[in-house]
C-alpha cells in the first residue's frame, strides 16, 4: 500500500451494461476473527467495503467478504507459485484449478500468469489472469466471490502515481455506449 494514498480503477459489468469505478485503501485497519485487514472502499456500494491482508514475504493477498451471508476469506494471489503450481479459482460458473504458465518481470515488476483466461459476456477475452506484483490481479480483488459481477483492474495507482495500466485496454476508464 501507498504511504498515504493507493487506488485501482475497475471495470465491472452489470446486468445489461459495463461501468467504472475506483477502490481505494482507506489507511485505516480493522481485525476481524483476530485478523488484521486493510479496509477497501469502493465506490459502487453493493460490494463496499472489502477486507484484504497481505503477507508480504510470500506475495500472497487475500480478501475478506462479509456480501449477503457469506463471510469468507479467499487467497486472491500467491507470488511464490512456480511454473507448472496450480491455484484453485472459485468462479461463479463453478471451482476450476489454474495453472501458472508462466513468471517474468516487468518494469522490475514480478508477474506470474495463469493458463486460465479471463471471459466476461461483453468483453469476451480480458487476457489470462495474472497476479501482479505490489499491483494485485489483472481481475480485481474479488474474482474469487461466487456471487461477484465480472471485474478487471484498468489501473492502479500508490500516493497519486500511476503504476500499472491494463495493457488490453490502454486506458484507466471506460465508457459504456450503444442501444
């Protein structure tokens, strides 16, 4: 996290459409089952606030959802995977396991990709997933939610900086147009 500020700008579909909307780190924690997690906003409310810890000598990130009656912690990201580990992903069309395909660097950046792509119904290929280091996923946080919409990050940003922009889409908004 940022010294004083961090923040993405996702991409999130709804029923018939797709918007944007930023999360942001608010500073602040709080423990839950005698966890400490960071606080998340974001500035759609259906899904507002998220819970995420990180640790930061394996590069592992979970979040915490406590949406509807579930209250559940799921490990978004794992850096010390290897080529050929598998990470389990709990996607609303049903558990699949991953596959890391590959793990370089970019910008100094350490990147694992899975084998799994990334599919939602209006933008059909968002790449493969990818965790990202001191970036989170490619997907968001909250990929891993059975009852989550479709999300992607577009950008991220630490004390004002951006830091990562979503190569597929070039651009830290998107504007929904059509009939």
């Amino acid at each position: 996290f940022g010294k004083t500020q961090t923040s993405w700008n996702i991409a999130y579909e709804g029923i018939d459409h797709i918007d944007t909307d930023s999360c942001y780190a608010t500073n602040t924690d709080t423990i839950i089952d005698s966890v400490l997690y960071n606080v998340i906003n974001i500035d759609y409310s259906f899904n507002s606030p998220f819970f995420l810890r990180e640790d930061t000598n394996t590069g592992r990130l979970w979040v915490y959802t406590s949406k509807f009656i579930l209250k559940e912690e799921y490990l978004v990201m794992d850096l010390s995977l290897n080529i050929g580990d598998t990470f389990l992903l709990k996607w609303d069309y049903g558990d699949t396991i991953a596959v890391v395909d590959s793990i370089y660097l970019d910008n100094g950046r350490k990147i694992i990709r899975t084998d799994k792509d990334i599919f939602t119904p209006f933008f059909p290929y968002q790449g493969k997933l990818t965790f990202i280091e001191g970036i989170g996923t490619n997907a968001g946080f909250s990929y891993q939610d059975y009852l989550e919409r479709h999300i992607y990050l577009l950008c991220s940003y630490k004390d004002s900086i951006r830091l990562y922009t979503n190569p597929l889409k070039d651009t830290c908004n998107h504007s929904w147009t059509g009939i």
